[in-house]
C-alpha cells in the first residue's frame, strides 16, 4: 500500500509540474527557436579560440549551477514523498512555491550567462550580433 500511494505522489507531482511550466518562456516553443537562432548567429561571428573556450566555461558554470537548483527541488520533493504522512498544504506549497522559485532561480542563472556570453564578445561581434537579431525579429513579424 505504501509503495502505491508513493507512486501514485510521484506521478502526481510530476504531471503537476509540467502543467504549471506550461507557462513558462523557457518551456516554450519560441524559447526553442530563439536557443537555435542564437547558436547559428554565434557561430557566424568568427569566435577566436579564447572566446569559444570562455563560452564553454560560462556553459559548463551554468550547467553546474541549474544542476544545483534541481538537485534542492529533488531533496524537498523527496522529502514530501517519503514522509510518514501525506502533507497536502506542503505538497501544494512544493508545486506552488518552490516550483516558481525554481524557475526564477534557473532563469536568473540563465540571463546571469547571457550576459556574461555577451560581454566576452567584441565591439564589432555585438553589433554584428545585435543585427542579426533584428533581421530575425524582422522576419518574424507579420
């Protein structure tokens, strides 16, 4: 019995989440788009080889920090579900709460990256950068 209402609480969770990340940009299919407009646009701006090696830092940073934040979801989940007792008021709590601060936490890992993306670029690449965004976007309107 206990090892029923423990998947039945795992899969309730995990149905759960997705439904509230349906809102979220970084879950949807433009963010999609944008994440490969962005990587052909990167790499037409003729990176030098330390550029490339920071940028592959920055990654490998974020990918450790994001890790981080799901490992902390994945701790207060386990800990709702391994309880004695089912605790509702937590469980909400967990998917209300903790999910959005979650996903502020990734999405400010992720505009912290950016950020530090852009800045290793030069003068002439962010232009460059900047206009090839605006080509897109242009494309993109109706």
């Amino acid at each position: 019995m206990q090892k029923l209402l423990t998947a039945t609480l795992v899969s309730a969770a995990f149905m759960s989440a997705p439904a509230l990340a349906e809102t979220d940009d970084l879950r949807s299919e433009n963010a999609v788009q944008q994440h490969k407009i962005s990587q052909a646009s990167f790499e037409k701006l003729n990176l030098t080889a330390e550029q490339k090696a920071s940028m592959k830092s920055i990654r490998d940073s974020r990918r450790e920090e994001m890790k981080q934040v799901w490992q902390e979801w994945r701790k207060a989940e386990n800990s709702l579900i391994q309880a004695e007792r089912f605790d509702e008021s937590r469980a909400k709590a967990l998917l209300e709460r903790d999910y959005r601060m979650m996903k502020e936490k990734e999405k400010l890992i992720l505009l912290k990256a950016r950020h530090a993306t852009y800045n290793i670029l030069t003068p002439e690449q962010k232009s460059q950068l900047r206009t090839m965004k605006e080509d897109v976007l242009d494309k993109m309107e109706p």
